[in-house]
C-alpha cells in the first residue's frame, strides 16, 4: 500500500465496526463523532490509521500510515519555517 493512497482518508474509510472504532478514535459512540474526527489534521488521521493496523493486524496499512504521519510532520515543518507556523 502506497501511503499516498491515505491522504485524505479517515479511519472511516477502512473499518465500519463500531467496537474497533471506538477503540482507535477514543470515543464510545465514534459514528457520532465522525463529524469531529474528519476536521482533525492529517497527522492525526495519520495516527488513527496506525492505531487501527495494529487493532486489526494489518502490517501494510501500518506501515502506509506511519510513513503518511512522517511525511505529514516532514510538510509541516517545512511549513513552519516558511511562515513562522508554530507546530503545537
């Protein structure tokens, strides 16, 4: 799997099971919290996917998410020094 393929995607896209989703997003009812979880930065959906590769076992889309949030942190850095962004 091509991390490239994860941009814009959410742990949504990949699991439909409310007990993993509640484990991966952190929330008892994720499907309510869908809303919110799509506005969060792409680091963090990032991260969620990661979260979810290693409750599923899914080696390939970890390491496509892991190499995503690298690639994200490495886009905000740059960013930062571009415009003085600070990076909380």
């Amino acid at each position: 799997m091509n991390y490239k393929d994860l941009k814009g995607k959410t742990v949504f896209d990949f699991c439909n099971d409310a007990e993993i989703l509640a484990k991966v997003t952190g929330f008892s009812e994720p499907l309510e919290s869908k809303e919110y979880i799509e506005g969060c930065t792409p680091v963090v959906h990032a991260q969620m996917l990661q979260s979810l590769a290693i409750e599923t076992k899914d080696n390939e889309l970890y390491n496509a998410a892991k190499k995503y949030e690298d690639e994200c942190w490495k886009e905000l850095h740059q960013q930062s020094q571009e415009t003085g962004l600070i990076i909380d």
